[in-house]
C-alpha cells in the first residue's frame, strides 16, 4: 500500500507541474502573439482598405473615360454622317451639272452646225446668221456656267470626303480609346471584387485573433 501511495503521489506531482508549466507557458507566450496577430490583422485591413480606395479611384476615373469616349464616338459618327450626307449632295449636283453641261454642248454643236448653214443659204449679216450667233452664245455661256458649277462641285466633294475620312479615322480612334478604357473598368473591377475579398478575410482573422483561438 505505502508504494501504491507513494506511485499515486508521484503521478499527481507530475500532472500538477504539468499543468502549472502549461499555464506559465500560456501566459508567457499567448499574450504576446495574440497581440502581434492583431496587429498585423489591423495593418493588414489597413492595407485591404487603402488598396481598395485606390482601385475604386481608378475604376471611376476609368468609367469617366469611357463616357467621354462615347460622347467623342457620337460626336465623330455624326460629323461623319454629315459628311456623307454632304458628298450625297455634291455627287447629286455634280451628276445635274454634267447634264447640263453635256446639253448645252449639244446646243453648242447644234448652233454651229445651223450658223453653217444659214451664213451658207442667206449670208454671214442675215438676221437668221445674227440669231444663230446670239444662240452660239449663250449657250456657250450655259455650257461654261455649268463647267464651273462643276469644278465647284468637284472641290466641294473632295474636300467633304477629305473630311469623312477624317472623321472616320476619328471613329476608329475613338472605338480603340473605348475598348480600352472598357478593359481598364473591368481590371479594376476584378481588383475591387479581390480587395473585398481579402478585406473581409483579413477582418475575420482579426475577430479570431481577438477570441484567441
């Protein structure tokens, strides 16, 4: 019985200084590494929440892009749809010339031909002579009017496809800026939505951290 007695002590001895080691250990060690967790929980948060104000910056700053991209894109589409309105225009009053102008040749070419033969059958100072003359006339002033209608036209339509053109180049740019800009957007989207993420990991080591386990 002494020896069982004596054994039995040993063991309760034993687990007791186990215990009370356990405990200082706890108490030396927890504490200090609990509040390191902490603090680099709450720095960590700080971070999340710096990293995410800055990518919603920049998702604004993106999205502010993108509206201006569309309102230069409509300005640009609609330049250019003036502009083939206008070379529509030109090509129309350049097709009118040209018929008149192509009539007025054929009354030129007609009055010569009658002038030919009325100074042939009544003489050069005849009156039917003198009216074929004031035809030749003004008919050659139609058909020089309308030559000038047409270089004109011609200008206008070079010009006007000049600026279509321009204007069309002006779209490309305008829809590279905006596939672009609509990219960033989204990058920084992806960025926020990680940020989130992280914050609310970082936020729920913390509360785990302040609990202790």
């Amino acid at each position: 019985m002494n020896s069982e007695h004596v054994i039995r002590r040993g063991v309760l001895a034993i687990a007791f200084a186990g215990l009370l080691a356990g405990g200082a250990y706890a108490q030396s060690q927890d504490p200090t590494s609990q509040q390191q967790d902490i603090q680099s929980d709450k720095k960590d948060i700080r971070n999340d929440k710096k990293d995410l104000a800055k990518d919603r910056a920049d998702r604004n700053a993106d999205q502010r892009d993108i509206n201006h991209d569309k309102r230069d894109l409509s300005k640009d589409r609609a330049d250019r749809n003036a502009d083939q309105r206008d070379i529509n225009h030109d090509r129309r009053d350049l097709n009118k010339d040209r018929v008149d102008r192509n009539k007025d040749q054929r009354d030129i070419n007609h009055d010569k031909a009658q002038l030919a033969r009325d100074d042939k059958n009544f003489g050069a100072d005849s009156a039917q002579a003198q009216a074929d003359r004031k035809d030749l006339h003004a008919d050659r002033v139609d058909r020089n009017k309308d030559q000038r209608d047409i270089n004109h036209d011609r200008r206008d339509l070079n010009k006007d496809r000049a600026e279509r053109n321009a204007d069309q180049r002006d779209i490309n740019h305008d829809k590279k800026d905006l596939a672009k800009d609509r990219k960033d957007r989204n990058q920084d989207q992806k960025d926020i939505n990680k940020d989130k993420k992280d914050l609310h990991k970082d936020r729920k080591d913390l509360r785990r951290d302040k609990r202790g386990h």
